[in-house]
C-alpha cells in the first residue's frame, strides 16, 4: 500500500476546519501538522485533532520535511505570501479562492510554482459539484438547446464576517467576484461570463447581493 500524502494545514478558522475535516477523512490522506494564526484556534485545533502537531508559526509547519503538501486557508491578502512561502519550501499547495488579491500576486504565485516545479492548485470545490456538473452535462449534451441568457443569484443574510471582519475590509479581501462568482464560471469555459455586484443594507442587517449574467450571441 502506498504510504499516504502528509498535508500541513495552514489555517484554523471557520473554513480551515472543514479543510482538516476533509483532509482526515480522505483515503491516501493525513492530516500531519496544523498551523494556527492565534492561541485560541490553535487550542481549538489541539482539542478536534489531539494527535496532531499544532504551532502558531506558519513557517514552522513549512520547515518540516515529512510533509508532502499543504492546504492555504487564510485571509484573501495573505494568500500569496503564504503560497509562495510553501511552494519556496518545497510543498505543492491547494490554494482556497481566490487566488490572490492581485494580478501582481497571482503571477508571484505562478512564478514560485515554476521555479520550484511544485503543483498549485486553487480550490474551486464546484468543479466537483455534482449538482453543477449534471447542469454543465445538460448543457454540453445539447438537451436544452444553445443557451443565449444564464443568471446567477446568490443571497446571505448576513454573510459571515471571518477572523477580525477581514470579509468586512476591502484591503483585505479584494474582490467579492473573485471569492464567489468566479466558481459559476465553470459552467461557460472557455468563455467567462460578465459579473457584478452590489452591497446594501437591509432592515438593519448588512445583506450581500452577488449575481451573474451572460448574453451568448451566435
């Protein structure tokens, strides 16, 4: 039997937890270290997963040898110093969405991912969507003919604000279309489909409004 992938875990919020969830679940999978950004993740992470490694010290995690690879789940901004950082030390990385929060960074990224001939990949975790996949199938198979109009709604009440209201900080989270409606994409490659969105308050509650549009014209 082959010995399994080791994966460090950078991130230990809301998401990061799903992450481990997935990773110690997976066939061919362990979860081998987790680093923690704050004292009271990395007690959380110490408390799901008691035989685990934890620090607080990214770099750390990247030092060690025996890992294979490692899942960035951190705020927007800090995802191209992080996935540099782990590509520079030798790990392929699975990225969360976005992939940075500047086209200056995606292609740090890239080059670091080159240079050092590791795999970066982003986590569009639709592209594995059964319920996306059966309507980009209808869809290529002709049944409902060529598509000229497709929209997309997606409505959070309120959304959630992440680890210091980093969601809430437009320096740090850079793009809305970026996080959430590249994924809807995947349904019109090769061609992206127009986006926009708004953000409003409503009956006191900040309330985020993201759609998408696409005309195809023959």
């Amino acid at each position: 039997m082959a010995a399994p992938l080791r994966f460090g875990l950078i991130g230990y919020g809301l998401w990061g937890r799903h992450h481990a969830a997935a990773i110690a679940a997976a066939p061919g999978a362990a979860l081998a270290g987790i680093a923690c950004a704050s004292a009271a993740t990395a007690a959380a992470a110490r408390r799901d997963f008691p035989s685990t490694p934890v620090t607080v010290d990214y770099r750390e995690l990247l030092a060690r040898p025996d890992l294979d690879a490692v899942a960035v789940v951190v705020p927007n901004h800090l995802h191209a110093e992080v996935g540099v950082a782990a590509l520079e030390a030798g790990k392929d990385v699975l990225l969360e969405k976005p992939m940075a929060t500047s086209l200056a960074d995606c292609d740090r990224l890239l080059a670091a991912a080159w240079t050092s001939g590791r795999v970066l990949t982003i986590g569009h975790e639709l592209r594995h969507s059964a319920q996306y996949g059966r309507v980009k199938a209808i869809i290529d198979a002709g049944e409902i003919g060529t598509p000229t109009y497709a929209a997309f709604s997606l409505f959070r009440f309120p959304f959630r604000p992440g680890s210091d209201g980093w969601r809430y900080d437009a320096a740090r989270v850079g793009s809305w279309m970026a996080s959430f409606l590249a994924r809807c994409a995947n349904i019109w490659i090769p061609k992206p489909p127009s986006r926009s969105s708004v953000m409003r308050r409503r009956q006191g509650r900040l309330m985020i409004c993201v759609a998408m549009r696409r005309v195809i014209r023959g």
